[in-house]
C-alpha cells in the first residue's frame, strides 16, 4: 500500500490497535489506499475511563502525530475522532487528546496521571470538513493544533503533563454512545 510495509494485523509496521475501556460496541482499525479506517464504540474519552478505540504505536521523548481526520460516521452527536497520546492502556491513566466531534467543533482533553478527573473543553473553532490534527510532545508540554491546510497550524490546547518518557502515540474513535460504533478515516499519518 503506497510502500508502506504492513504486519500481520493490516496495520503499518509497529502499529496496533485496540479498545480502551469497556466500549460497549468493539471497535477496529484497517489500512488501505494510505488511510486508517477506524471505527469504535464507547461513551465517551472523558470520563474516569475512557472508552473508544485506539490504534498507536510507541514514542519515546519527544514526538509528533499527524492526520488528515475526516469525522465519524454513525456514532451518537457526541461522537469524536482524533489522536492521543496515552501513558499506557490502562482505564483511567495519564493522556492528552484533541478532536474534532461530529458536528464539527475542536476539542481537547487530558488527565494528568492515573486515576485523577479528566478535563476537556471546546475551542470556539468549528469546521464543517476534513481537518488536520497534530499532537505534539516537547519534554512534559504537550500540545495540540488544527490545520486547514497543513501548513499553517492554530493551537487548539497545551498543557504541562508529565508522562512517563514512553507512551503511546496514535488514533482513537468514540461513538458517544456503547450501543452504536462510529467510523473515522485519517490520511496522510506522518509521525516523527
């Protein structure tokens, strides 16, 4: 696909995927024609555990994630696509996420370490397209942006966390709702 080598599991080299928490409807994650399609279940990324579906790979240090994220399909109005970076894949652990929901608006969300309330908020942006996320790790700030052409970037949220030097880097889909899954695609997926 595009030279890209794929594993076992259809994904690119050193990417998997799973559910996070317990989201009801099981989720997945295929590649081809150089996209990720991701479809997940789960309530919500918010809550004491989050519950959608993952596909990452690993980061050591410093790093950045980028996608072309064309929003769910199906799901709840509270369905979200995006990309996070996680501690571990343990409910309830450490991460930092930005999306875009259905209805288009840009949101972020964190939670400093295990087992403390998670945050998240919405920008006043709302895009009624395809749009371009990246998440980005600088020592214990991390930050996320949207683009409309990936060129110039806006910062949707940043925020001090100190996660562990290892964690995991990829792209999640929640449905809103344990009953129904929601698909997203992400193109162009450039990590460094």
């Amino acid at each position: 696909d595009g030279g890209v080598g794929l594993g076992s599991n259809g994904l690119p080299l050193n990417w998997t995927s799973s559910d996070v928490g317990y989201p009801g409807e099981a989720g997945a994650a295929v590649y081809g024609d150089s996209k990720f399609k991701i479809s997940g279940g789960g309530h919500d990324w918010f809550y004491s555990a989050q519950r959608y579906h993952y596909a990452y790979t690993s980061l050591a240090g410093d790093g950045e994630l980028v996608a072309l994220v064309t929003p769910g399909v199906g799901g709840s109005s509270t369905s979200r696509s995006g990309l996070v970076i996680r501690e571990s894949l343990s409910i309830g652990d450490g991460y930092f996420a930005v999306y875009v929901a259905d209805d288009g608006r840009l949101g972020y969300g964190y939670r400093r370490s295990f087992g403390l309330f998670s945050f998240s908020g919405f920008t006043d942006s709302t895009l009624n397209q395809s749009v371009w996320l990246k998440v980005k790790r600088v020592g214990s700030i991390l930050t996320g942006y949207y683009s409309t052409d990936s060129t110039n970037w806006n910062v949707i949220y940043s925020k001090d966390i100190s996660l562990d030097d290892a964690v995991y880097i990829g792209m999640a889909v929640t449905s809103g709702d344990s009953d129904l899954s929601s698909d997203a695609s992400f193109e162009r997926v450039r990590l460094k």
